[in-house]
C-alpha cells in the first residue's frame, strides 16, 4: 500500500514538528476538502510504509511527532494499528485526525496516541449530506460516541476542528456543534480554503465580521478557542 507523505509541518500537530501520513479512502464527501485526490496521488506519487520508516529514522533529530490523516484513517483499522505500531517504535508522538465516523475504531487505538483532531463538520442534523448513504444507519452514533471518547481525554490531548464553510458552519450549526462539547475543550475553527478570496475593502469586512462571529459563538460553549487562517 502506499500512502501520501508530507516531510515535515509546523502546523498539523500543535508544539510539535512532525511529518504527516495520508491514508487514501475516505467516506464523506466534504465540498471544500483539499484531498479529494488523494488516492490517485498516493498510487502515483506515494510511499510505501518502508520508506517512511526510513525517511522518519534518519530525520528523528529533526522530528518530534507523525500525524496520520487522510482520507479517514479509521477506514482501515489494520493498516492504522499498523502504523502507530511502527511510528512508536521510533519513539515519535502520535497525532490522529478523524471525522468520529468509526468510534470503536477510534476507541481501540486512543490508548495508544498522544493527541487526536476530531472534525466537528456541521450541525448533526446535516451530516448525512456530507457522508455516503451507507453511513446513515451508525453515523450519529458514532459521532456521539467519538467525541464522548474524547470529552473523557485531557483537554490538551485532543481538539475539535470546524471548517468555516459559510453553508455547512453557519449560526445554526455553530451553535449545534458547541452543545456537542464542553468548556474545556479546544475547539479550532479554520477558514474554509475553497472560498474565494475578498475582492475589495467591503469584502474583507464582511469576511472579517462573518469570523469573528464564529469565534463568539464558539466562545459561549468553549474557553478555548482557537481560528486558523
């Protein structure tokens, strides 16, 4: 199998420098995500689980951690244990991001990762549109149940992520979403990259007066929020 790897990252795993793994495949169908082609890329451009671990053991001065992503890494449960197996054995922490679609998945592996990003993607209500229709019959069960999981966590050890799609991420769902948590958690919201930038003076107020709105909600459920640019 081969995945998709990005060397090193400041940004994808909070106070550590890290790599990030790609496992291809995933079961929503988010508008604005910037992987859709992952899978395709991974076949064509990607690394095999021997050169990661080769390229990790001769950069561990350089590294503190791996984050694996996706797609939706708790798809393949085995070749996800697999991993964390492997990245520990270089003595480098473990960053996890989910969508909470497979909680039982997410449940067995938690013992074993330092911190999980667990996206919060709209009101629960409106989940369905996002994911493939095979999903319905658990999908909200395991929402509930994954970040149930992580509610019982330290709160540094994980955080909650929405992406600002001003569709998906409205008031309403903002709202929806932040009854899901509790105060101690962090919750990052971050700027939906798929939308066009502001144009002129009066678009980058309204952009700047649509965040910030955001943030305000999020505080009223959450002491620890965070926007990404």
């Amino acid at each position: 199998m081969k995945f998709g790897f990005l060397k090193h990252s400041l940004v994808d795993y909070p106070g550590e420098v890290c790599a990030v793994v790609f496992i291809p495949g995933c079961n929503f169908h988010c508008p604005y995500c910037h992987n859709q082609n992952l899978e395709a890329d991974a076949k064509q451009n990607g690394w095999t689980l021997g050169q990661i671990e080769a390229y990790l053991h001769d950069a561990r001065r350089l590294l503190t951690g791996v984050c694996i992503s996706g797609g939706e890494p708790t798809l393949q449960p085995a070749v996800l244990t697999q991993l964390i197996e492997h990245f520990k054995a270089l003595n480098l922490k473990i960053k996890l991001d989910t969508n909470g679609s497979r909680s039982e998945v997410l449940k067995s592996v938690i013992p074993d990762v330092d911190y999980v990003a667990m996206d919060l993607k709209t009101s629960p209500k409106r989940y369905l549109k996002l994911a493939h229709p095979n999903e319905a019959p658990s999908l909200l069960t395991n929402l509930h149940a994954s970040v149930r999981f992580l509610l019982q966590r330290h709160p540094v050890t994980y955080e909650f992520r929405t992406t600002l799609s001003p569709f998906w991420a409205d008031e309403d769902a903002l709202h929806d979403t932040g009854r899901m948590i509790n105060e101690e958690s962090r919750w990052y919201l971050q700027r939906c990259r798929g939308e066009a930038e502001p144009q002129n003076a009066f678009e980058r107020l309204e952009e700047e007066h649509r965040l910030q709105r955001a943030v305000d909600i999020a505080k009223s459920y959450s002491k620890h929020v965070f926007l990404r640019r």
